[in-house]
C-alpha cells in the first residue's frame, strides 16, 4: 500500500487542481492483532513488523520480523536477506529495495521529519498506527517487573522478541537471539532513538539511523 500527500490549489479560473507528492509503501503483509498494556493503556500490535506470528518465547524466531533502517519505508530493504549497497540515498524514497550500508546514515541529507506521526512521511506501519516515540517506549519500559529480555521484554504485554540488528557497516545480521533493538520516531541531533534490552539491562537510547531495528507498531 502507498500514501501521498494530496495539494489541491486553485488557479485565477477557479480550476482546481489536485497534485500528489510523497508517496511511499507501507507493511501490508503483517496481521493486525491489538494488545493493549493495562499500566500504560496504549494499543500496540501484538507482533513486530514482517513478523509471522507474536513471539512465543524471547527468542523464537518467527516472531522476529523485519529490520528497517530509520525513516525508510517498506521498500524490501527490511527484509533480512535484501541486497545492499554502498551509494547513499538523496531522496526519501530510494527507489529500490537495497539495505543501504553507511557510517551514519542511508540518506545524503537528513530528513528529521520521517516517521512523524501516523500520517508521517515513509511511516511504514499499517493505516492507523504509528512508531512510538521515545517518551512511549521509556513508559512501556517503566511497566515492566525486570529490566532484561526475558523477564522484562518478552514477559510485558508486548512479548518483545530479540530479534537482533542488521550492522549499518555491511549489512550483517548481529546478536540475533541475544538483543532487542527497537526503533522510535523521535530524533536526537544527527542520531535517531531507541528501545535496547539484552539479558541484563535495557533502556532507551540514540544510535546512527543507517542500522536496521525492529519496529513494533502503536495504534493513534
């Protein structure tokens, strides 16, 4: 599915005309099942995005789903196995489906305005949901019994898997099945936040946007 943004103007006629920018591809393959987390009263997905099934353990692997790098849209370099490349983009939208492999990030100039809200631009999540800012994750963070993957993320309402990272330097796949690395929309400077817990701490962080994270999606 793709979104635009829609500019109708009026010319000295009175003709309209309608012109649609910016558009982008969202997940359509993702089942949409609610979960909601009585401490914070927030609805999220039960599954992370390009995931099978909501995770059944901390590490099951059908429950991992996608990787994105932040502010991208579902383009296919979220799949695990994508092809990368090497050349940064200069537009939102890269035209192609490659992991883009960078020091910082996959975008020449950085755009701070993806991924803002439910109708942001590139937002990859399903009609009517959104990426959790930093303030969200940090409260979901706040409700657990533990700080670690196992008694903390996996066993909060979310069930979070650790469902690794994708390295911005190449392209590998990292500390799958040992770390959880969960984007948010909120930006810090040139770097971009997220939600981090392995099996003895977790909390929210800033790192380099050119990585691939997990995105777990929030209804508006």
């Amino acid at each position: 599915a793709t979104d635009s943004v829609l500019t109708i103007t009026m010319d000295s006629n009175k003709s309209l005309t309608a012109e649609f920018e910016g558009s982008w591809t969202r997940d359509t393959e993702t089942e949409v099942v609610d979960v909601v987390n009585p401490a914070t009263g927030v609805t999220w997905m039960d599954r992370n995005l390009g995931a099978s099934r909501a995770a059944t353990s901390s590490t099951d692997s059908e429950g991992y789903g996608d990787l994105y790098q932040w502010g991208r849209a579902a383009d296919g370099h979220e799949k695990r196995t994508s092809s990368t490349r090497s050349t940064l983009s200069s537009t939102d939208q890269p035209g192609h489906g490659d992991f883009i492999t960078s020091t910082s990030d996959w975008l020449s100039t950085q755009n701070d305005n993806l991924w803002q809200g439910v109708d942001g631009v590139n937002n990859p999540c399903p009609a009517g949901f959104r990426l959790p800012t930093n303030a969200e994750w940090e409260a979901e963070r706040q409700s657990w019994i533990s700080n670690n993957s196992s008694t903390g993320a996996f066993e909060s309402p979310l069930k979070l898997p650790v469902a690794g990272y994708r390295n911005n330097d190449g392209g590998s796949l990292d500390f799958v099945d040992s770390n959880g690395s969960y984007w948010s929309s909120s930006v810090d400077g040139t770097l971009a936040g997220f939600l981090f817990f392995d099996s003895s701490s977790a909390g929210v962080y800033s790192f380099y946007r050119a990585y691939g994270f997990s995105v777990r999606c929030l209804e508006d």
